[in-house]
C-alpha cells in the first residue's frame, strides 16, 4: 500500500518521489498498519494532513453516532480510499503547456499589462 501511495501522492500533488514516499510513510505510521483509525487519536497536525488527503479523495471519512449516557455522541473514523489511491496511481499526468506562464511572477504580468 505503501508504493501505491506514494505513487498517488506524487500525481496528485505533482510532488518530488522522495517527499512523497516520506509522506506516504507519515501516513502509515499514522494508522499504525490498521485499514481505520479514530479521528480522537490523532493529533492537530496530521489530522490536517488527512484533511488534505480526504480532499483529493484518497483518504475517507465516517460518522458514527450512538447515545453514551444518555448524551449523542459521535466519533468520526479515517481509512484509506483504496480504489482512488489506486487509480491516482496510474493516471497519466498531462502535460500543461501553459504551465510555463504559472513560474511568471505577478509584478510581470502586471508591468506587461501597463506597457500595452
């Protein structure tokens, strides 16, 4: 799982192998080899990298709710999106060719637009 993940972080988030085989391990340490976790476990700073995650839909999210001395309770429960890990995995990464105008500063465009 670990390989697939990283795979799909690296897609994703259009990241360097290392940092998202670094990531990916982060990850697994944080379910600690189990397929869900509780979300009352984990601390602030990795429940916002799983927050990040959930949004590119590889990471999921449950609620359960159940009545603990005569109070509603919820607990909220984390697991791995296992066929959209997968499928990030091996999607093909376009090539954007407007990429090249992204890396031109702000302070650019605006100087351009001026001069016109």
């Amino acid at each position: 799982m670990k390989r697939l993940l990283s795979m799909a972080l690296k897609n994703r988030f259009d990241m360097a192998k290392e940092d998202a085989v670094a990531l990916a391990k982060t990850v697994e340490k944080i379910f600690g080899g189990q397929d869900e976790i509780e979300d009352f476990n984990i601390d602030k700073y990795a429940r916002a990298v799983l927050y990040e995650l959930q949004l590119e839909n590889l990471l999921k999210q449950r609620r359960e709710e159940f009545k603990e001395n005569g109070k509603m309770t919820r607990k909220y429960y984390w697991s791995f999106n296992d066929d959209m890990i997968k499928q990030a995995a091996y999607e093909e990464k376009l090539d954007d060719p407007y990429k090249i105008y992204k890396k031109i500063p702000k302070e650019a465009w605006i100087t351009h637009s001026y001069c016109n």
